[in-house]
C-alpha cells in the first residue's frame, strides 16, 4: 500500500544574507525530517516565515507577508502558520496581537528545532498558539548541512554571529545577542562543503565581519588569518568581504586584500554619517578624517578595489549642515556603490530616546538629495566603463529579454548594480557560473550592458 504523502512546508525568507543562511539551514532540516520544502504556501500544510526586524520598513515588510499566509489560512489553502526570526526573537508572544491567525512564534534558538515544532502543530497537541523564544545561543550557529537558495556558483559563509558595537540606532544586538565568532575549523570545514557543493564564490557575512575573533582574546582568531587560510584552502575561485566596520579595519586585513585572488578586490564599508557629532552620538567610534584615511590607504594598496557603503539620514538633531556632510563625503570619495537609509527609531536603542526628532518630510527630502548624488556617481562610473574589457560571471537571465545578468569582481550579488552581457555569440549558451571576457557597449543607468567577445580568462579585476 502507498503511504503516506509527505507534508508540505512552505518557507518565505526576508531580510538580509544572514538571515538567508538561517533558511538554508531551516530547509535542510525540515527536508532531513522528512517534510517536503517549497517556496509556495498556497496548498501547504505549513507555512513558515523568517523575519527580519532591523527597521520599520522590514516589520512592514514582514507584517504583509504574515498577513498574505493569515488570508490563504482563511481561505482553507494553507493549515499551520509559524512565523520566525529575527521579528520573531524580538516580540515573542506580544506578535500574536496583530496576526492573530499565527500558530507558532519561534525564535532564533529555535532554528534547527524547526520540525519538532511543525509536527507538534499538524498534529494538534497544544490548544492555541505555541511561542517558543529563548535567548540566543552562547556560541555561534553551526551552519553546514544547508539547502542553499542562492545560485549554485555563490553562496553565503557567515563567520560571525550577533554584535558588541551597540551602535545607538541599532536593536541588532537586543535581538541577535552579543558576538560570537565562529571557530577557524568550523568556517573552513562550512567553506568546504560549500565549495564542494558548486559554490565558486564565498560571500563572508555577520554583523560585523572585522570584529572576528575579538570575542575569544588570546585564541589568536582575526579575520585576516581566516582570510589567508580561506585563500590557501577553501578552493574558491572569489572570495568577497561585506559587513566590515570602519573603526575595526586592520592593517592585516588590507594585506590579505593586497595579496589578490580569490579574495577579490572589493569591500563592504557602511559608515552611515559624515559628522564627527552625529558618528559620535551613534557609537560608531569613527570620524570623518579616519573614514577619509581608511579609504586612501584601501586605494593606495589595493589595485582597482570597489567599495560599498551605506549612509543613514535623518538620525535625531541632525541639522541641514550635517547632512550635507555626507553630500561633500559621497562627492569626495565617490564610492562604487552606495545605499541610503531613513533613519529608523528602533525602541530600546538609546537614540530612540533622543531629542529633536527630524521631521519625517525632512528624512524623506534628504533622503532624495543624497541618493541623487550616489546615482549621479554610479551613472558616470558606468559610463566611464564603455569601451573597457572586463570578465565577468553569470548569474542567470536577466530581467530584460535578450541578455543574462553577470557581475565583474567589483560587484556584490543582489545588492550591487550588474553587468547585461547580449545573449550572442559565445554568450548564446552561458548559463548561471559560467566565466565570460566582455567589452562594456554602453551604460544603462546603474547599470552596463556588454557584448560577449570570448571566455572568461579567470582575472577578477574590473
């Protein structure tokens, strides 16, 4: 007789790499539990979203996809609802009161426990709403054995979890807890796996990558050793460095940088602000002239290197004359690439209980004006690209028709802008991973398109 069918559970992932990674491992582990994973909740008998709660705009987020799974559950097209994560860690039981159609609260212990908590709720043993969060993990999670939602040639290596910076804006640590870095061993053996699983790209990820090993102090763990042991053993082919922090950048780690492939020549450098008053209110432990040197000695040593940045606007008492430090700023240093944020009161965080708010129409107007500076900068730089020779690698199809979407070593998944190589010539068959040499025909706003002249030649370097 057939048994049988197994149950379906459907996961929505929100939110940032680090977050995807806890996914991959949910996916695994429900799939070794014998459930059968999807990305579609309608029809499924579970339904789990993990959640990012790190500002409004991502609890909004995380609010419509959780009441989008309460519709399909009124509906009778979906059984059980757990939502987890970071939303999840951080209100606990108090969520239930906006979604009341939510059967399970987990948080981040509970993310290899997943399928115990799925099983419980299909098979109806407790009356109402199961919450289950408990505080974070005394040591960082174990993340190998993971079913990867990324293209096969990249994936994310986090090295560290949670966060000592407590920067006056952020909740990061009142939700995923103070720093822990990941043993050298386990950060190689996960690189291993990844790499022997297709992965050709190791992204490195955690909340604060250069604050690696300053957790254990005398075990000598730093991020540039990992780095050079990364290089000699991960056998990746890139190896690309986000979420570092301009107040804990060593020189070693700018040596590992200068040594070359696989680490490419990238970095991922959030300063959030140019005002030395408005970084020291927000404990970045930076000024603008230790930004401006970090910079310069990036440049100086690393050939062709591409950086990437976040400011915030609108953080409370900021005054027009401290933004437009940060139009001077992005002007000056005319970074790669650039993100802006509207400042975000978090409850908690001390700069939530600061004084003289900035109008919410004044974040917005300075919002506009910074952002149209850093595309003003990416549109030249595109343009400044027509006419080179670049290698880059495909990432799959992109949104326009004809072309695939690639990136050179100077651009970051799905964050960054791409490179549109035309489906033609030695292009007409590349799929996702493949290496191709292009010439850059033209600039299509953060973007550039490109004209495929041959296979790639291994060199990383824009």
């Amino acid at each position: 007789m057939a048994g049988a069918r197994p149950r379906i559970v459907a996961l929505v992932s929100l939110g940032c790499p680090k977050n995807l990674v806890d996914s991959e491992r949910m996916l695994a582990g429900l799939a070794l539990a014998g459930f059968a994973v999807s990305g579609d909740p309608d029809g499924a008998d579970v339904a789990v979203v993990n959640t990012c709660a790190f500002i409004d705009l991502a609890r909004a987020e995380a609010d419509k996809a959780i009441a989008e799974l309460e519709r399909l559950k009124r509906a009778g097209r979906l059984g059980r609802i757990i939502v987890a994560g970071c939303m999840a860690q951080r209100e606990g039981k108090a969520l239930l009161e906006r979604h009341p159609g939510v059967d399970g609260v987990a948080g981040l212990a509970q993310r290899d426990r997943l399928a115990d908590l799925c099983r419980s709720l299909l098979e109806k043993r407790s009356a109402g709403a199961v919450v289950r969060v408990e505080p974070c993990p005394a040591s960082a999670p174990d993340d190998r054995e993971r079913l990867r939602l990324t293209p096969r040639h990249y994936a994310y290596l986090r090295i560290t979890e949670g966060c000592d910076n407590r920067c006056s804006y952020c909740a990061i640590p009142e939700i995923r807890g103070p720093l822990r870095s990941k043993p050298p061993d386990a950060v190689l053996a996960e690189a291993g796996e990844l790499t022997a699983d297709g992965a050709r790209e190791l992204v490195l990820v955690g909340q604060d990558t250069t604050a690696y090993g300053r957790d254990r102090p005398g075990a000598g763990w730093t991020l540039a050793r990992v780095l050079a042991r990364l290089r000699a053993e991960a056998g990746a082919e890139w190896i690309r460095l986000m979420y570092t922090h301009p107040a804990s950048f060593g020189e070693d780690v700018i040596e590992e940088l200068a040594r070359g492939l696989p680490i490419v020549p990238y970095v991922d450098l959030p300063i959030q602000h140019a005002s030395d008053r408005i970084l020291e209110s927000m404990g970045r432990r930076v000024t603008r002239a230790d930004i401006e040197r970090l910079v310069g000695r990036l440049r100086e040593a690393v050939a062709g290197i591409a950086l990437r940045t976040t400011f915030i606007v609108g953080y409370p008492g900021e005054t027009e004359a401290e933004f437009e430090a940060c139009l001077d700023l992005a002007r000056k240093v005319r970074f790669d690439h650039a993100g802006v944020f509207l400042y975000s009161p978090e409850s908690g965080t001390r700069a939530a209980a600061l004084p003289d708010p900035v109008p919410t129409e004044v974040r917005r107007e300075r919002w506009e004006r910074l952002m149209g500076v850093c595309e003003e900068i990416a549109q030249e730089s595109a343009r400044g690209m027509v006419g080179r020779t670049l290698e880059v690698r495909v990432d799959g199809a992109a949104r326009e028709a004809g072309y695939l979407a690639a990136r050179h070593a100077g651009q970051a998944p799905e964050v960054d802008s791409a490179v549109l190589v035309k489906r033609q010539g030695s292009a007409r068959r590349a799929k996702a991973g493949d290496e191709l040499t292009v010439r850059v025909t033209t600039a299509k706003g953060y973007d550039i398109a490109a004209e495929a002249i041959g296979p790639g030649r291994g060199d990383a370097r824009p």
